[in-house]
C-alpha cells in the first residue's frame, strides 16, 4: 500500500507541474493577445464590486467589445495589469455573459483591479492538487481499508442477508436492483461499476434513499462539481432529506445553492451575532 500512495503522489506532482508549467510558459511566452484567442485570456476590462455573497466579495469585470472565452464558471483566474506572472490576486468565476465576468475574492480585493483596466488569466488550480496529496499523505483508517480492498489485501465480509426492499424509484431494471440489493447487504465494501448511460446514477440516488430511510448519514463525493450536483437534483425531489452541499460555494450549481454549506451558515439565526462578536 506505501509503494502504491508513494507512486500515486508522484503522478499527482507530474500532472501539476505540467499543468503550471504549461500555464507559466503560455503567459510568459505568449501576447495578452494571443492567450484571447485561444480562449484562456480576457484583456482590456473593467471591474465594478457588487458587494459580498456568502463571504466572498464579488467583482463584476466588463467591457464593450464581446467576451469569447473558455473561461468558465468555477475556474480559477488570475487578475493582472501589465505582467501576470507578478501578480497573485488569484478569484473564482461565478457567471459569465456576453460582455461580462464575475470573480469571487475570498482576500481583499486592491484598489489597482476596481480602477485600472486588467487582464484576467485561466489559471492552474493548484489547491486541488495539494488537498489530493494531503489526503493520500493522511489516510483514515477506512481510507486505508477501501485501499485494500481495491489492491485486492483483504477480502469484503460475505453479504447479510436484509428484507424486502420498497424501491422508491419503481422504474429501476433488474441489474440496478441488483446492485441495489448487494449494496445493502453488503457488510463493508460493495464496488458498482459500469459504463456511460447504464444509470450509475440513478442507482446511486436510489442507494442514498434507502440507507436514510434506515437513518444512516451519508457522505456523497465524485471527481466533479457537476456530478455532486447531478446527485444533490434528484436527491431533492425526497423532501424528508435533509442535505447540505460541501465544497466552494461559487462552484456550487445555482439551483443547488440554497443547500450549500456556506448559504445555510449566512442564513442561520446566530449568523448576525458571531459577525458582531467578531468569531
């Protein structure tokens, strides 16, 4: 298990030094002008602050002439005036229009990016890359027992037997039920695999349904936004379900952002009293 995270971290480090090294020699070696061709630039706008959402300060960057980029929502940029690499005001996307951008802070914003035109950088996100490493670096203990079961050092226990299952989802086929079923029977790891479009994730909303029906807490992830997102919209058709979206709140769906971690903080009771306490 050590020679598999030890190579695991080594490929994680490979694939972010490619990804800035790319970024870096592309701002380096390339004109504002040709890095807005390619789409991953946007030169020439102006900021205004819109003011605060859910912590961060928003700031609206705009000009006359259209934006065509592929920027998108929840990437990560970097705000400049004359040479990017020098500078390290660094925002999230949150919208994007014809003709305007808008960029999370979660750091004050200096008065040079509201008063000068600036140049706005898709930038390497290099925080997903060291919570990776960390999390390999600090496995918990079920971390590690998930790891042996994949590398195949400890066999699952064999399954329990359950009683009948009331699907919640009536147009399940035969092969999402099984999986279903071994899912709950199974005592500590069941794998569900398959390619595209064979309803991964309709069994997986079905899953989660029957585990909190059974007052289980649930711990969803995936490798995207998007996918949690995915998820957390069927999930809400269970109105019983009481669900909260982790993770970066400007990357969170905007039909999902009323569940965000983030929002329900913002919106609790006791918000305006620890703001006034100063916690």
């Amino acid at each position: 298990m050590k020679k598999y995270i030890k190579n695991l971290i080594k490929l994680i480090n490979y694939e972010r030094d490619a990804e800035i090294e790319l970024m870096t020699y592309e701002i380096s070696s390339m004109s504002g002008q040709k890095r807005e061709e390619l789409g991953r630039a946007i030169n020439k706008v102006k900021g205004k602050r819109l003011g605060k959402e859910l912590g961060m300060d928003i700031v609206q960057f705009g000009r006359s002439e259209t934006i065509d980029t592929e920027i998108s929502v929840g990437d990560m940029v970097l705000i400049s005036t004359d040479n990017p690499l020098r500078s390290d005001l660094t925002g999230t996307v949150t919208e994007k229009g014809a003709r305007f951008i808008k960029v999370a802070f979660d750091k004050r914003i200096p008065k040079w990016a509201l008063k000068k035109k600036v140049r706005i950088d898709l930038y390497a996100n290099d925080i997903t890359f060291r919570r990776m490493e960390d999390n390999l670096k600090h496995l918990s203990l079920k971390g590690k027992n998930a790891l042996e079961y994949m590398l195949t050092d400890r066999n699952p226990k064999k399954n329990r037997k359950i009683p009948y299952i009331d699907y919640i989802d009536k147009n399940l086929n035969s092969s999402q039920k099984r999986a279903i079923e071994n899912s709950l029977s199974s005592e500590n790891f069941f794998l569900i695999h398959g390619p595209f479009g064979t309803g991964k994730t309709r069994t997986l909303v079905e899953l989660i349904s029957q585990e909190t029906r059974q007052n289980h807490k649930v711990l969803a992830t995936a490798e995207s936004n998007a996918a949690i997102d995915n998820i957390l919209e069927r999930l809400m058709e269970n109105k019983k379900l009481n669900m909260t979206r982790l993770g970066h709140p400007q990357r969170v769906s905007k039909n999902n952002i009323t569940y965000s971690l983030a929002y329900k903080v913002e919106k609790h009771d006791l918000n305006k009293k620890i703001k006034r306490i100063g916690i």
